[in-house]
C-alpha cells in the first residue's frame, strides 16, 4: 500500500518545462503588457489630445475655404483726376495677389527656407520637426523651424499666435485637415496673402508678397523682383520686426537691415542647396546692393493729406453705412441698432474691404487753398489768451455740387475737427440772402427797386423785456431799395422781410431745400434768425452749398465728395449722381445774383473789391457776414462756374475777431484763395459771364414806393425786374401835405399854428408811421433795462414823413416864457445867433428879427421848437446889425426877448405869408423818364426839380440827406434847417448869405 500511494504521488506531479517554453511564456506576456501599455498610452495620448480640442469646433470645408480666402485688403483714395490721395487709414498695407501672378522665383525661395518638403507632406512634417528639435537642443547656428507652411496658415487663420504647446496641437491637426481640403496651390497662395513682411517705406506694416514688393522695394509687379530681393522678401516672415528695414514711420533702420541681409544670405544658400538656383546666380545674387534697390521713404497719405484723408474716410463710410442699410430688411429688429455702432461697422468694412475710393477733390485747387491756409504770414499772429486764428473754406462746383476743395483747418496736430464739414457756426448776415431774399424775390414780393423801410422794430425779449435790433453803422436811413439795403447789409429790412413779408415758417422751408439742415424747432422762434440768432448755426459745407445753387440758376445740388466706390474685385459698389432741383427760378437767380453784384461794387466787400486781380476774365459776386462782437466773419462769393465760403474765427466764438483787418479777414483770404485757384487751375472758369435769362426787364419806378411814377413823383430809380412782377400800380408811397415838425416827426398843425413854421412838401406815406414807431417805442422803454435815447431810433428820413396825428402839444392860453442868452459872435466874418429856448412846453418855435443902421426890425429866420437854437442868417460883421429872438406857441402867441443890442426898442412887424416852399411843385413834365444808360440801382432825378441834385445813385428813397424829401429841403435839413436862406420868410437880400448866426448889434 505504501508502495502504491508513492507511485501515486510520483504519477500527480507535473513534469518539469523546458527553457523554450518559459522564454516563449515571457514574451507573451510582455507583448501582452506591451499592448496594455500602448493601449494605455494611446488613451492617455487621445485623451490629452481630446482635452485640448474638445472646445475647438470641427470646421468644414466650406468655413475652411471662406476664412482662408478672407483676406483685410488695403482701401485707396483718389483725386478727382484719378491720382492716389493715399492708403486709408490703418497701420496695414494688404494687397491681394492670385497663383498664377506669384513668380515661380518667389515660391521656390519661400519654400527653401521656410518648408523645402511642401509638395511631399500632408501637412505636417515629422522629419522637419524633429530635425528642427535636434536644432533647437543641440543649439545649431541654422536653425529651420518645424512649422510646414500648412502650419504657419492654419496658425495664423485660425489660431492666436502664442507659443504654447497647446496651440502646436491644434495646429498639427487643422494642418492635416487643411491638407484635405486645400490644393498645395491654394494654401501657398494664401499664405503668401496673409504672412507679415516688417514695415514698408511709409511705415505701414506690410502684409502678403504683394504689398510687401511695393513697400518694401516699391515695385507693383512681383515679375520685376530679382534673386536677391526674392531671397530677402523670403527671409522676413520669420521675424518680421526683427529684420524690417523700416520704423513705424518709414525710416531706414541700419541694425535691423544688417539682419535681414544674415537672413537673406540664409535663404540664398537654402536655394542653392535645394537646386533652385546656380552657383553663379548666387553668386552674383550676393552682390547685389539691396540696399540701393530700397523704396525712398515717403510719408503716409494722412501725414500728408490728413485732414482729407479723414473726410474722405467719413463719407465714404456713411455711404458704405447706406448701402449696407438698403441690404437690411427694415422689418428686422437687429437693423435698429446704434447709428454710431453701424458707422463703425462699415468703417471698418472699408478700411480691410480693399476699397478705392474715388473722391471730387481737384488736387491743383486743394493745394492751391491749403497753401493760402499754411502760410502763417496771412494770418494774425497766434494769442495766448485766444489761441490760434482759424480759417475754413469750401469751392464747390455749381453745376454738379462737387467738392473741389476745401480747407478744413490750419494745422491738424493742434486741431483735428474738420472746420469746413463739422463745425457749426452762426452765420450772421450771410443767412439773408438765402432766408429773406430769395424766397421774397421768387415769391414777387420784392424786386431789387422795390421799397424797404430800415426803420426799427420792438421785438419780445424774455431777459431784457424787449429787444430793438440795429444795424451794424449804429443809424436807421429810412426808406431804401432792396438792392441799397443788401449792398449796405442793412438788419431791419431783412428781419422784416424774415419775419412779416416771407414769414418765419415759409423762410426755414426755403432754406432746408438749399441743404441747411441744422434748423432746430427753436429757431422758428427767434426773430432774429435770419442774421443769424440761431440756436446752432450752419456748416460752411451747408451755406456754401446754399450758395452754389444761385450761381446753378436756382438748381439746388446736394453738395458730395465721394464720386465713385469700387470694391476689391473692381465692382463698382457707389456712383453719385447728379439730382439737381429747381428750388428758385433762373430769373430769381439772376436777380438775386445781380444784387450780390453790387455788394461787390457798391457795398459792404470792399476788401474783395480792392484786392481780386481777375474781374475782367472772371465775374464774381458775393455777400459779407459777421456776428455779434465780430466772434465769427464770412464771406460767400461765387462766379458763373465756381462757388467759394469762407469762414475766419477763433475756435472758442468767446474769442473774438479784433481790429479792421481781422473783421475783415474772410475777405482777405477769399480774395487770395480765389486769386491763387484761378492761377492754379484756370480751366475751371470756362464761363465768361452771368448768363441773363428770358424774361428780366429794366424799369424805372417811383424812388418812394418801388411802384410806376405819377405826376407828383419827383425821385426814381432804374433797376432789373422779373417780367412777371413788374409794378402794376401807380406810386401811393407820397402825398403832398402841410405839416409841422416836433420832436423829429412831423404833425398835422393845429389851427392857430403859425403858418412860417409849417412845410408844405411831398412827404412819404409809408408802412407804419413814424408816429406809430414812437408810440411803440416809448411803450416799450419802461420794460427795458436799457436803451438809446428816442432819437436815436428814429431814421435818418423821419422829418420826410407823412403826418398821421395832430401836434400833441396843447395851448396853455398864455403868452411863451422869452427866449434868454441871445448872444452874436462872428464866424467867418458871418454873424451867429445863438439863444436858449423857452421854457414853455407849448412853444412852436423861434423867430429871428434884424435891424440894419437902427431901422426897422424885420424877421429873418424860424427855427423849429426843438431842432436847435442857432440861427445864420449870414449878416456880415462889417453891417450895423441889431438882432432879437421870439418864441411863439401853438395859438400864434409871440413872446420877445429882453436882450437887444444899440438900444433900440423892438417893434415887431407882422409876419409876412411864407412864400412857397421850393420842391413842392409837381414834375412839369408829368413824371417823363429821361433817356439814358444809368445802371440799374442808379435814382433819376427829374431835370424840371432844380432843389433835387442828380446823381443821388442808391441812397434815393431814404439813403441820405436827399431821401423822399427833395432836394435841400430833405429831412427838414440842408439850407432850409434853421431858417437860413430863402425860406426866411422875409429876409431879403441877406437871406441868401446863410452861414450861422445869432443876435447881436455891431
């Protein structure tokens, strides 16, 4: 049994493994493990790998395609002529290029030194990367990089550009996916687009192979490059800032130069390795002077051309801000969004969108204005309080609108507003023209001859009660044509015109058709707008687009800049066109035009007038304005063809404009701007002269109504009219009539007046009577905190008016208190009496009596109460003369004075009937109208009214001492004022003498 049990035990055993097997166990197992391990690896790898995608989207081939042909491309302006203004603005020059016009030169000294296996790989090259590993650790002078071109594009299409080992994955994977879906030829294109070069020559960074030969070596076809600069132009990318020849301003940099030449030698070796090019074209490659073969350095366009680059950015973007808005569903919600979020949108849309930009601007007239501007020699010398003088100016094309130039400022780097386009400034008397008369001219309300009355108005004031405008010479002349009242730039007939002839309302309507379009709902309340009390003011760009449409003959044009945009592929995406709106008639147009003539000649542009060289070839007309305290000065002026602003002031309208040269520095600088331009660029001034419409006619009127004359008319003036408004009513603007003066106005006498000290003339019936005008002025004085005293206000021919109400002087029934101080002294070998008045309130005026050689006294003289207290009777000193002075009152009482010289007692004499006063006759010929050629504006006076003088011109009907009185006897003036001559009323031969006087016996 126990034998047995050993042989079962000895049979359970298992025998004993050979070597082999176990060593076969030993593999499996570690292959086992091997596969574990890799598995594990693998995980570990995919799941790193996972972890740094999983947030990147999977891009298809149609995103793929459109980023990497998305390229920023460089936008251009031009001149009108075509010429580059220059690059838009940004700090980058793109200029795209396609395959087939990459020199096969280019490619092979890109691919040299940046990916010599390009064509072999599907994106990723291992052998290059770790050939590049190697480099890197072992810290070799040439050192290749492992990026493959695919690589460097998706880094820089997709990827931000940091070195992390985060983005080395991504960029391996997107370069394999690249591969998929881009041809070799569609990703070396793309990345000859996209990579950076360094700066160019004007100090924009270049971006792609193309604007990288123009700024770098200034050459547009890349077939021009050599070896050399191929393999410099190649070496760049690397480092672009390292190795660029140029700040960031264009000039040279000789350290980073000397770089770049390193590199190229570099490139030039891989080359040659690579069999792209021979020995002997390395060779001779390596002496070339590249440096020499370098582009000048020029400025950028907005160093140059600041100002205009600017503008022409601003408008070309509002355009590309309209169309894109004409592309938008109105109904779409997302298309209300800011205004100034949009505008930005599509500035940058032309900024990177390759546009060309093709602006009105003549180069010979931007220059020609800007060398007027730049020249501190022109202008008054900078003040510290005040600051610097400024200007702005804009000519404008009357027929098209276009912007020929402009001047926007004196200097950019202290003032980048555009002065021209975006400032807002009042206008002063320049807005009459445009809100008052034309719309009265086109309307028929006026015609140059018509009839204005520059006499005051109370206007509402919330601050001070009320307000009475003036005019800028201090003095209201009374009844005054049109054309008189623009020449002059006189404010009350316009601010009539503005506010009861036309009407606030229908003024601001008419303006806003000639482009204004600053009004705001406050200015329909102010009364004063149309010389300028605006709440904001107006844009030079604006009045002188306003302008140009009178020289367009009424035909308004939206005044542009921007003619054309083409977009990157050559479409052309904006043309303007020209949309011209008869707003006015051409005969208003001529009229208005005519009128402006005459402010040239007769008027307020009396610096334009003096100083334009040109007014034989060509025709200028024009209009002056200032604002109050002289914070602002323009001048509008225009020719058949042409239409210039300009604008001088401080920046602040507090500062203002000091001194006659300052005050009249538009003028100034319109004069040279003009004078320089018609020199600079005469083919702009084709047109000869002011085209006169059909349906204009000359016409003499009546000086006093602007109506035909009648037989009492003794005053006329000569002028243009629209046929359609030509007078057809006979003159009701004068009346023959007995009056008496008091206080500067003229009264119905009251009975018992003394007829010596009434006139009998032809007197103006005008609109208001001066009689209201007092009323209302002596109405409003109590509610102003300050005022001038009456007189003041009441015009120059206040003496010719019609009466309307009695002498409101009333009889006290007594005798007047005596005239004191009768004193005579002697001028000029002529006696003159001078006396102080009676202190009666009822006295009617003053006589003065002579003796001679002791006979008897004889009334030589009246004065009226309140005109003065001298009388001339023009006795010499060498007569025995006694003089005396009475007062006499309303009711023909006569009160003496006590003081008489030689002791001879006074006795008065009757007072002889005065004799007829000259001037009051009517015309013996019935109004006939003499023949002549006078020039329209020009008064006639009729030859049979001898106390008339010819050649009064303009001021006819109120504009001087003549104005719608006659002659002599106007405004109670001339030889009859103070009693002096003929109108003595019994002075005999004495009477003649005139000169001054008063009484006293020698």
């Amino acid at each position: 049994m126990v034998e047995e049990n050993k042989k079962k035990t000895a049979k359970q055993r298992p025998a004993r493994r050979s070597w082999l097997r176990r060593f076969g166990s030993v593999v499996k197992w570690m292959f086992i493990l091997g596969i574990l391990g890799m598995l594990f690896a693998g995980g570990a790898v995919a799941g790193y790998v996972t972890s740094i995608v999983k947030d990147d989207p999977v891009r298809s081939e149609e995103l793929i395609q459109q980023q990497v042909s998305q390229n920023a491309i460089t936008g251009f302006a031009y001149f009108r002529d075509g010429q580059p203004i220059g690059q838009l603005r940004t700090e980058e020059d793109r200029r795209l290029i396609e395959f087939n016009d990459i020199p096969q030169l280019v490619i092979d000294a890109v691919l040299a030194i940046e990916d010599n296996n390009f064509y072999n790989h599907k994106g990723v090259d291992f052998s290059g990367t770790l050939r590049a590993v190697k480099q890197k650790l072992l810290n070799e002078s040439v050192q290749t990089g492992g990026s493959t071109l695919t690589q460097q594009l998706a880094r820089r299409v997709f990827l931000n550009l940091d070195r992390t080992e985060d983005r080395k994955v991504k960029e391996i994977l997107l370069s394999l996916r690249l591969e998929r879906f881009l041809s070799k030829q569609e990703i070396i294109t793309a990345y000859l687009n996209k990579v950076p070069f360094g700066n160019g020559s004007n100090g924009y960074n270049v971006y792609g192979i193309k604007a990288a030969a123009k700024g770098i070596f200034g050459l547009d076809d890349l077939d021009k490059l050599n070896i050399a600069q191929a393999a410099y132009l190649a070496g760049l990318p690397q480092l672009p800032s390292k190795y660029s020849a140029f700040n960031g301003v264009g000039e040279f940099n000789e350290t980073a130069f000397g770089r770049a030449m390193e590199r190229q030698k570099l490139v030039l070796r891989r080359m040659l390795e690579e069999n792209k090019i021979t020995t002997s074209q390395y060779d001779e490659a390596l002496l070339f002077d590249i440096k020499s073969s370098l582009a000048p350095h020029t400025k950028k366009a907005y160093a140059t051309y600041p100002y205009l680059m600017l503008e022409t950015e601003r408008k070309a973007a509002e355009i590309l801000l309209s169309l894109n808005e004409n592309k938008t569903d109105a109904a779409d919600p997302a298309a209300s969004n800011d205004d100034t979020v949009l505008l930005e949108e599509a500035r940058q849309q032309l900024m990177t969108g390759g546009y060309r930009v093709y602006t009105t601007i003549d180069k010979k007239v931007y220059s020609a204005m800007h060398s007027i501007s730049e020249d501190s020699d022109n202008f008054t010398k900078d003040s510290k309080s005040r600051g610097k003088e400024q200007t702005a100016g804009m000519m404008i094309d009357n027929k098209t609108g276009a912007i020929l130039g402009m001047i926007e400022g004196r200097d950019f780097n202290i003032e980048q507003m555009n002065y021209a386009t975006q400032m807002i400034r009042q206008p002063g008397s320049t807005m009459k023209p445009i809100a008052a008369y034309l719309p009265a001219l086109d309307a028929g309300l006026i015609q140059p001859a018509s009839i204005l009355d520059d006499a005051p108005i109370i206007l509402k004031d919330g601050t001070k009660g009320f307000h009475i405008p003036k005019n800028a010479n201090n003095r209201y002349q009374g009844l005054v044509t049109a054309r008189y009242a623009l020449n002059k730039s006189l404010n009350l007939p316009a601010l009539k015109l503005f506010n009861d002839k036309v009407g606030i309302e229908a003024s601001w309507a008419f303006a806003k058709k000639l482009g204004i379009t600053t009004i705001q709902e406050d200015d329909y309340n102010a009364q004063t707008g149309v010389i300028g009390g605006l709440r904001y003011g107006v844009s030079v760009e604006e009045l002188t687009n306003a302008y140009s449409s009178i020289g367009n003959k009424g035909a308004f044009n939206d005044a542009y800049m921007i003619e054309k945009i083409v977009d990157s592929q050559g479409k052309i995406v904006y043309q303007h066109k020209v949309n011209p709106e008869q707003v006015f008639s051409e005969q208003t147009a001529y009229l208005m035009t005519d009128m402006l003539r005459t402010v040239i000649t007769e008027g307020t542009a009396s610096t334009v007038r003096s100083n334009y060289k040109h007014f034989k070839e060509v025709p200028i007309v024009g209009k002056t304005g200032s604002t109050q305290n002289y914070g602002d000065v323009w001048f509008m002026g225009y020719t058949p063809d042409v239409t210039l602003g300009m604008w001088v002031g401080y920046k602040e309208q507090i500062n203002t404009l000091q001194g006659d040269a300052q005050k009249r520095q538009a003028q100034t600088l319109w004069t040279k701007v003009m004078n320089k331009v018609i020199e600079k660029q005469p083919d702009l001034f084709v047109t000869k002269a002011f085209t006169k419409p059909e349906g204009i006619v000359k016409k003499t009127v009546s000086a006093y109504s602007g109506k035909l004359p009648t037989d009492l008319t003794d005053k006329f003036t000569t002028d243009l009219f629209n046929a359609k408004y030509v007078p057809k009513d006979s003159d009701d603007g004068i009346s023959k009539a007995k009056y008496i003066t008091y206080g500067g106005v003229n009264y119905l006498p009251l009975e018992g007046t003394p007829d010596d000290f009434l006139k009998e003339k032809i007197v103006v019936k005008r609109e208001k009577p001066i009689q209201d005008l007092v009323k209302e002025l002596l109405a409003a004085f109590p509610a102003m905190k300050e005022h001038e005293p009456l007189e003041y206000y009441l015009p120059e021919d206040a003496k010719t008016d019609f009466p309307t109400e009695v002498d409101p002087r009333v009889d006290d029934g007594n005798a007047p208190a005596a005239p004191g101080g009768v004193n005579v002294s002697y001028s000029s070998g002529k006696a003159v009496i001078t006396f102080t008045p009676s202190s009666s309130s009822d006295v009617v005026g003053y006589r003065l009596y002579r003796s001679l050689n002791g006979g008897t006294f004889k009334k030589q003289a009246v004065i009226s109460a309140g005109e003065n207290t001298v009388f001339s009777p023009g006795t010499p000193e060498t007569v025995n003369a006694t003089f005396y002075v009475t007062a006499v009152d309303v009711a023909g009482h006569e009160t003496a004075s006590g003081s008489v010289t030689g002791g001879a007692t006074p006795t008065p004499e009757v007072t002889p009937t005065p004799e007829a006063l000259p001037g009051t006759d009517p015309t013996p010929d019935g109004g006939t109208v003499p023949e002549g050629t006078e020039d329209p504006g020009m008064i006639i006076v009729d030859p049979g009214s001898s106390d008339v003088p010819t050649g009064s011109g303009n001021n006819a009907a109120g504009g001087s001492s003549n104005a719608a009185g006659g002659g002599n006897d106007a405004a109670g003036g001339g030889n009859n004022a103070a009693g002096g001559q003929n109108d003595a009323a019994g002075g005999g031969n004495n009477a003649a003498a005139g000169g001054k006087g008063a009484g006293k016996t020698k």
